[in-house]
C-alpha cells in the first residue's frame, strides 16, 4: 500500500488523452510551436512526473503538519519548501508555457495543462507560489509597459519572485464593486492605501521579493466595478536598472488557520500604512476589473485543474488501497463461513465508487485539456474564423471548468476517503489532506455559484446564444457521425437525448429572462451548470471511447481474438487491451449512471418551483 507521501499519478492515461483523443501533435505545425516533437514532449511528462513524486510529494504531508508560521510581519514557510522550491526553480519548471522571449519554455498550454496537473496534484500549496507567479507574470507581459515587463518578468519567471492577485477586501470578497482600497496620485506617482485579506502567498519566505497585483479605487473614480483601476505593488520598491531597494509599505499583519492548504499563506495584508505604498499603474485607469478578468480566466481554469489533480491523486490511491485491503468473502461464496476474504477492489459498491472517481477525473482531464488546447488553438492558430470559434469556446467553457472540475474533485475525494474507510480517516494516508485541500476550489477565483450565474447569465446568452449553440452542434455532429457504433450506441443516443433537454432548458430560461424573471434562473444557475458539465464531459468521454473502441477493433484483428472469449482473455491480459476497454466501459458508466443525473436535474430545474425564494430565511 502507498505511503502518504507518495504521489500516484496514470501518465498512461494523460499520453492517451494528449496523443490519441485531442491530437496535440496538430499543435506543433503551428509556426510558435513547431520546434516540439512528441518525443520531446514524453520525455517531459515522464521527467515532469519523476519530480514531483522525488522532490514536491515528498515535502506534501510535512507542509500541511507544519503549516505556515507568522511573526512580526514576516511569514516563515514549512522548511522542507526551500529545498524543493530552489530544485522547481533550478530545474526550468516555473514557467512552462511562457513565451520562449520571457525565458519561459514556449510549450503549448495543452502541455502546460498536464504538467501543471502532477505538480499541483504531488504539492498544491507549493504549486500555489510557481501557479499564482506565474499567472501574475503572464498578466504583466500581456498588459504591462515595456518598462515594467524589463524590471518584472525576468526574476518572476525565475522563480526568485513571487506574484499575487489582491482582489479581497473584509467587506468584499464576491462583490468587488466595493473595494475600498484607494490610488491617490502624488507628484505623478501613485500611492495605495488600504486592507486586502485572503490574499495567497501575500507574504513568505521562499522568495526575495513579492510583486502584487491589487485592484484599488484612484480617488475620484467612480463607484462600483467600473471605477477600478490594477496596479503593480512590489513589496521591495524596483529600480530602473531592475535592482530591488527599499521596502514599498505593504505589511503582512496575520495569516488565517484553516482547513486545508495548510502551507500556502492566506494573508492579510495592509498597503500603505505609513503613506509610503507606491503602485504603478497597468494599462489605463479604470480598465483594472477587465484586465483582471483577463488573469481570471486562466486562473479560473488553474483552479478546476486543482480539482482533477487533487482527485486524481486520491482516486490512485483509493484504487491501490481497494486491490489490497482484503475483507470480507466474494458476494458468490456469502452463504459460506468458510470462503476467503477478497480484496475490497471486488465488492461491487466499492466498484461504483472507483468507477465514478474514474470517470469524474478522466472527464475532468479530458475537459480541462480540451480548453488549454482550445486555448493554443485561438492563441497560434493560423484560421481566424477557427481561432474566433476557439475563443467562444473558451469563454463558455471556462466557468464549468472551474466549477464541475472543483465540484467534482472533492466529490472524488470523499469517495477516495470512503472507499478507505475508517483508515482513510486517519493521517497515515494521503486522502484526508487530499479532501481538505480540495474543497478551497470550489470557493477562490469566484465561488463556483458566481461562476454559475456567470455560465447562465452571461457566457450563454453571448453572441445571441451563438457560443452555447456551436457547442451544440459540434455535440450532436460527433453522434451524427458515431451513431452505428454498435458497442457505443445506448451511451450516443443518451448524450443527444440529454443535449436535446439542454437546449430546451436553456430556451426556457432566455424566455424567462426576456420576460423580466431574473430570480427564477438564478435559482436554477448551478444545477444547470452541472447539468450542462455533465453533457460536455460525457460528450469528451465518448470522444474517448470511440478512439478507444478503433484501438480495440485493430487488437483484436492483430492477435486474431475472433469470439467473446477471446477478446474478454486479451482484455484480462494485455495492458493496453485492458485500457481500451476502461475506456468504453468509463464511457458507458458515465452515460448511464453520472449522465444520467441529468434527468433529475432537469426535473428540479423545470419544476418551477419557487419556494426557496419565499421561504422565510
Ligand atoms: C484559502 C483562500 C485563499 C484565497 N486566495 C485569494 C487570493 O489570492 N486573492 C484574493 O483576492 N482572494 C483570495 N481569496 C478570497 C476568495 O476569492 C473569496 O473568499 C471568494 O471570492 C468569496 O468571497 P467571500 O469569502 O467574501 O464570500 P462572499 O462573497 O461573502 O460569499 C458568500 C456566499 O454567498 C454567495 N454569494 C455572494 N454574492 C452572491 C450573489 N450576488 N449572488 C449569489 N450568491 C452570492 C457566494 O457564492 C458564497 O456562497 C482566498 C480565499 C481563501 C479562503
């Protein structure tokens, strides 16, 4: 049985979804792209993994014991960090999707995705410093001047600097219309003053200084979303000639105790104190909430893949710990005393709940590599009506990648923790942190009800529904095209039946909407979301099991496995026999039994019932 320490990862599984269901491979005829082959990007994956199960997994469970420690301002990371952190930097894996010219490695966000799936997976609260750097860096080079981008990015993609987001507020966390934090500018220069908290990695001793992106007001601007502007705050103020000098008046005044992510700082951080608090000013003022929004997206996706990484770890484990952990007889010998404990891994309830967690997290994957590769596409793309398609797709999809990746990443480590049982409870193995760190997904980026109505109130309706029906459409092509699949056909017709339900839901609500009923869809936004992830992960799952079921056919026809038998002895036998077949069997779980909980989704949805919004809370 594995250790709490060791990081169980299926890089099987990510190569078949990279290489045989999204193609990446496409990428690399893309001129910024094209220096990649798919040995070199193996070879990472494999490196990549190596790392994370030596160095960061090592340091996971001893983080979370030991926790962050604050004193005097100053915010003292578990020890064992500093050694993995230096090793993270050394090794090049900061920045692995950042442009080539920004001394990141240019690898397709695809690949990035994956990657950034292990690290977070093996250490989320370390992977939390490279992931929210990185991201603060990415935002710079996109909307900084030529100036900032010299002084910054170098010694952020390095890893010797670290970056944060300071939306948060104690009055404002969802509603960032009222941040109070304040610009005034002096001698044209800005000065910031006010309070951010929650703010992750605010403040720590990994690096040398810490380059913060606040969200502040300048004076006069007007109230609400609208009226903010973004500025750069170093923590130690930076010279012309990049060099770092005297502290910036941003003081960490406490870290929180929590749940989980118990070595990621949450501080509370006070600007400008001593009136000293000097911000430089991205883009325009009062174009702050839109440039954020802009870090938002690819962190948004970042915290969904938080979700896969965290259950698949505890999936892995569960797994192992199933096809051990023996007790009780097979259910064909119950009536017999006699019969010999089997290992759980037969029970069929335990068989529910690693099938579920299997489908969760491999659909999770496949959505969440979709989007990055989408992403690749709209960025490097030579068709601009394909990389217009490819932005629609991004936008649509980002909340439910956010929000069912989250959701359903905890759902799998409780499972995980289930499958356990009462050992799964104790420290000694990985799923009880794996649970606790899961669940601050579903809350940071935007809680996953924001992004709910976020998906219903916005990113559906954009472009007269044209995003929402392009989805569609490219769902019901692929049954179109797969309907005679004999093994594969019940699971098709479920998907058009569930996606045909979908737009006659979604239609419903615009009839709503236009009738000035906002309350009723509001209260329906997150099942709908749900509703809606289950039907874009079920459709990337067949996707999946119809590359699997060619594979399959062409084993089958190689060994000559003619009859039934045949084939069920090459699927118990031949590892890559037996994958293929997880797979069409993942498929046609999920299209019955997880897919399937769109019938009572879509019962609740059009019961229009209304009483939670005249109930007397
Ligand atoms: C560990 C941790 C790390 C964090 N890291 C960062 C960070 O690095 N930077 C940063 O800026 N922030 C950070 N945050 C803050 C986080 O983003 C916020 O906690 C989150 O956005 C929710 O805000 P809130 O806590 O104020 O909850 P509230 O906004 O008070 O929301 C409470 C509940 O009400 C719901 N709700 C609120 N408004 C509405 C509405 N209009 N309609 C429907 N439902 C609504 C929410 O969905 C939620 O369920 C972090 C938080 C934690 C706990």
């Amino acid at each position: 049985m594995s250790s709490a320490e060791e990081y169980l990862y299926d890089l099987h599984e990510t190569q078949f979804v990279l290489f045989e269901h999204l193609r990446v491979q496409r990428l690399f005829e893309f001129p910024a792209y094209s220096s990649f082959e798919i040995g070199d990007v193996e070879m990472l994956l494999n490196e990549g993994l190596r790392f994370c199960q030596k160095v960061l997994s090592a340091v996971n469970s001893e983080g979370d014991r030991e926790g962050c420690r604050w004193e005097d301002g100053r915010v003292f990371m578990p020890k064992a960090f500093h050694s993995a952190y230096k090793q993270q930097c050394a090794a090049g894996w900061m920045a692995i999707s950042t442009e080539v010219e920004h001394g990141g490695q240019g690898m397709p966000f695809a690949i990035g995705a994956a990657l950034g799936e292990m690290f977070v997976g093996a250490n989320c609260s370390l992977s939390m410093v490279a992931g929210l750097t990185r991201a603060a860096a990415d935002l710079v080079i996109s909307h900084g001047s030529a100036e900032m981008k010299r002084r910054y990015v170098k010694p952020m993609v390095e890893g010797r600097w670290g970056g944060t987001m300071c939306l948060t507020e104690a009055q404002c966390g969802t509603a960032l219309g009222e941040i109070k934090t304040t610009a005034t500018k002096r001698d044209g220069k800005y000065f910031l003053k006010g309070q951010k908290i929650f703010i992750s990695g605010g403040e720590h001793d990994l690096v040398d200084n810490i380059v913060h992106l606040v969200l502040a007001r300048v004076e006069g601007a007007p109230a609400g979303t609208k009226g903010l502007s973004l500025f750069v705050v170093p923590k130690h103020r930076v010279d012309d000639a990049g060099r770092m000098g005297e502290f910036n008046d941003v003081v960490c005044s406490g870290i929180e105790k929590k749940l989980g992510i118990h070595a990621s700082p949450t501080c509370q951080l006070v600007f400008g104190d001593a009136d000293q608090c000097e911000g430089e000013l991205i883009g325009a003022e009062e174009e702050g909430i839109k440039i954020m929004f802009d870090m938002m997206n690819g962190a948004r996706i970042g915290v969904g893949l938080q979700g896969v990484a965290l259950g698949g770890w505890a999936y892995q484990s569960a797994l192992g710990y199933a096809r051990e952990r023996k007790q009780g007889p097979d259910m064909k010998n119950f009536r017999d005393p006699t019969a010999p404990s089997v290992p759980i891994a037969q029970h069929p309830d335990v068989r529910r709940m690693l099938a579920t967690m299997k489908a969760y997290v491999e659909g999770g994957r496949a959505l969440l590599l979709h989007a990055a590769m989408c992403l690749d596409i709209a960025t490097h793309g030579a068709d601009a009506a394909e990389r217009d398609h490819m932005n629609g797709r991004i936008e649509l999809l980002t909340p439910i990648c956010k929000a069912w990746c989250s959701d359903t990443g905890f759902e799998v480590a409780t499972l995980a923790l289930q499958t356990y049982g009462g050992h799964g409870y104790l420290k000694d193995y990985p799923v009880e942190q794996l649970l606790r760190d899961a669940k601050i997904a579903s809350i940071y980026e935007g809680t996953n009800g924001v992004q709910a109505m976020d998906l219903l109130g916005r990113k559906v309706g954009r472009q007269g529904g044209a995003l929402f029906m392009q989805l569609v459409a490219d769902i019901n092509q692929f049954v179109a095209a797969n309907k005679d699949n004999a093994t594969l056909g019940p699971a098709l017709t479920a998907l058009e039946r569930h996606t045909q339900k979908l737009q006659e839901i979604t239609m419903n609500f615009a009839v709503q909407q236009m009738s000035g009923d906002m309350e009723y869809p509001l209260l329906s936004a997150t099942p709908y979301l749900r509703l809606m992830g289950n039907i874009a992960v079920g459709w990337l799952l067949l996707e999946q099991a119809v590359v699997a079921d060619r594979a399959l056919a062409k084993l089958y026809a190689e060994t000559g496995a003619g009859d039934d038998a045949a084939r069920a002895k090459l699927c118990d036998e031949q590892p890559d026999a037996q994958f293929y077949d997880n797979k069409v069997k993942t498929a046609q779980f999920f299209a019955s039994n997880l897919l399937s909980q769109n019938d009572h989704l879509a019962t609740a949805i059009q019961s229009t019932d209304r009483s939670p919004l005249d109930m007397h809370f």
